[in-house]
C-alpha cells in the first residue's frame, strides 16, 4: 500500500460564519488522534483542552497540546472531536469511519484496499 493523503474539510462549530480550512492529511490507521499543525489550529481558532504525553513515531516523547472542538468532512462522512498539536502536516488516525464509533479514515473508507 501506498501512501493515503485524502483531502479533508476542517472547522470550528463554534463559528460557524468562518471560512472552513481544507488541509491533505496522511491516513496513519496506528494513530489514535488526528493531529494538526499549530498554524492551522490558530486559522481555527481551536481552543486548548488538555495538554497529553504522545510517544512519536521515533519513540521520544513530548506534551503537546489537545485542541478542539472541530469538525471534520470527508466525502459523505462527518466527524466531531478534537486533535493534538504536533507536526508540520495534517494525520488522520482513527476518524470518520461509522464502523468505529466515531470512526476510523483507514484505506477501506477510501477503496484503496481489498475488502476483508
């Protein structure tokens, strides 16, 4: 399998008269929370939860912040939750998929992989 970079459609609910953001977020079906970069959190105006101790993919650790609430479109599905700020790029982990409670964007949400 190849890289999933599906394009999503971000916004804050608690504004409703601002623009939403589209942003291309790497599918990762190992990651439990979506994950945006601060920039776009600030476009957002996404306000802080919580701060979590994430492990990376590297193994190192860190605290980062946990902000929300936004909502998240991909093709027909929506999404309500929140997203740690960590990376230069969006990360879709486990997201918009109605099988998976609030769901999971995986390959299969995208026809990218055999059915199973």
């Amino acid at each position: 399998m190849g890289l999933v970079m599906p394009k999503l459609i971000l916004r804050n609910p608690r504004y409703p008269e601002q623009q939403p953001v589209e942003v291309e977020a790497l599918v990762d079906t190992g990651s439990v929370h979506m994950c945006l970069p601060e920039h776009i959190a600030i476009q957002l105006r996404l306000e802080e939860y919580d701060r979590k101790e994430v492990t990376i993919a590297d193994g190192s650790k860190r605290m980062v912040s946990y902000v929300g609430p936004i909502e998240t479109r991909f093709k027909n599905r929506v999404g309500l939750g929140g997203a740690l700020i960590l990376g230069q790029s969006g990360l879709a982990g486990c997201y918009l998929d109605g099988r998976h409670g609030s769901g999971c964007l995986t390959e299969r949400s995208y026809g990218r992989c055999k059915p199973g």
